[in-house]
C-alpha cells in the first residue's frame, strides 16, 4: 500500500480538505495521512470562520509523519498565510518527496477568500517551486498571474506562465469557460488536453481537493502524470454523479461509490 500525505485545512463539514482529502486515498487504496493547516467552520453553503494552525505545528506534524513513515505523495492544500506556506516549504526541502501536487486554494466554493491578498507572492515564490504539479482552476490562475483568461489560448499561455515560476508541471481546469469543460496540463514538454462534458449537479463541494488527491495518490501508485490525470477525472466524474444531497448549499461528492454497493446518491437527505 502506498501513503500519501494531505498538507491542508480542516472542513468540519466533511466535503472538502482533509476529511475530503482523506476519504478519497482510501477509497483509491492508499493510506492517508494529514497535517493540518487551518481549522475551517463551514458548511455546504458558506464559510464562518477559519483560524489558522501555527507554523512550528504545522512543521512538526509534517516532521512527525516523515520521520516515522514512508510518504509516497505528497498533496497541498489550503496555506492560509506566508508563515504556513514557509513552514511547509522548510518541511518539504528537509524530507524532499519526489511528488508534490498542489491546489491552490484562494477561495473557498462559496466564495470566501480562504488565502489572503499580501500571501499570494509568498506562495508564487516559495511554494510552487516545491510542486511536481499545480492544479489551479481558471480563477485560481487569474489571480495568481494577475492576468485575465478567456479562452483556450490563454489557458495555454497561463500553463506555461505558471511552469515558468517553478512548478514541475501545471494543470489548469477550464471548468469556469462556456462550453464544454476543458482541462489543460502542461507537463513540461507538452500539452494534455482533457475535454467533457458538464455534470449538471450541485453536489460539487470538494471537487478540487479530491481531484488533486487523486492525482497524487495515483501518482504514488506509479501512474505517469498524462494518465494519473485522466484517471483522477473519471474518478471525480462518478463521485459527483454519486454526489450525496444533503445540506443548503454544494452537496458533497461520493468518494467510496466504486467501493460501498449502496453508495450514498442523490436521494440522500
């Protein structure tokens, strides 16, 4: 079995972050593990309120989980301030993981702004050259470039921006553009493209953490990125049609539907 390691914030709703991060590497056969970053109270409709975990805690628990079990993969999350984002950075450079996915999470799905203004240079600088892959979505990439992104040639242009700042490889999700939902990576040497059509559900809280988990955990399991890739989405794609419908606001996907014969569906309340 393979361990795969999520760096991120606590979503006590159990959507998103490491509860989300954590059920989609056992529900593709990895073992989990976690250091947490940001305690989180939000629901399926909104963000409350977040208090961010200490830099030499967030160390430690990165410290402990190295020095004492073998890390496979690696998958960062939420990095609320510059102090979080450098004392993973410093973890990282000590035990060096040879995969690094990271979500850059700017704002949360209901739109609170979970990574304020003033970290954004800090986590250009210091973080994304720790990643083998960064996974913005479009407005994700928007605001870490500064720039706008309207159709597919900017998509491309913004792939090789980002790989210019130091990430191994990038994977922008197109999601956010009309028309048919179109994903771009940029591994390096050249382009993937990855084109489906939209799922017409709401439940859709946690999408990007558990499609960057599972990039990372197929990664540890030896899947080249192209294929890591593609198999992460139509691992994404089956938990949002099992998606469970409960709560206000974006329901939660179904991480375990290839596993459990009654996989909670639409019909949950």
């Amino acid at each position: 079995m393979k361990n795969c390691l999520t760096i991120a914030g606590s979503d006590c709703s159990g959507g998103a972050g490491i509860q989300a991060d954590l059920k989609t590497f056992s529900a593709l056969g990895c073992y989990g593990m976690s250091a947490i970053t940001s305690v989180v109270a939000e629901n399926t409709g909104r963000v409350i309120s977040s208090m961010s975990v200490s830099p030499s805690v967030i160390y430690d628990q990165i410290e402990a989980v190295f020095s004492d079990i073998r890390v496979d993969a690696v998958k960062i999350g939420m990095l609320p301030d510059a102090g979080a984002m450098h004392a993973v950075t410093a973890a990282l450079m000590k035990f060096d993981p040879e995969i690094v996915v990271c979500d850059p999470i700017i704002a949360a799905t209901a739109g609170t702004e979970l990574m304020q203004g003033a970290a954004l240079s800090t986590f250009i600088n210091t973080v994304i050259p720790m990643c083998t892959l960064l996974t913005p979505n479009i407005p994700e990439a928007e605001k870490l470039l500064g720039c706008t992104i309207s159709d597919f040639t900017d998509i491309k242009a913004a792939a090789l921006s980002l790989f210019a700042h130091g990430a191994g490889a990038v994977l922008i999700k197109g999601g956010h553009l009309d028309g048919e939902a179109t994903d771009v990576l940029f591994d390096g040497k050249q382009f993937h493209i990855y084109s489906h059509e939209r799922i017409a559900a709401t439940t859709t809280h946690g999408t990007g953490c558990t499609l960057s988990s599972a990039i990372a955990a197929f990664q540890a399991q030896g899947e080249p990125l192209p294929e890591a890739v593609a198999k992460a989405k139509d691992y994404v794609t089956g938990a949002i049609e099992h998606g469970i419908n409960i709560g206000k606001g974006h329901g939660p996907l179904g991480h375990f539907y290839r596993l459990l014969p009654e996989s909670p569906g639409k019909e949950d309340k």
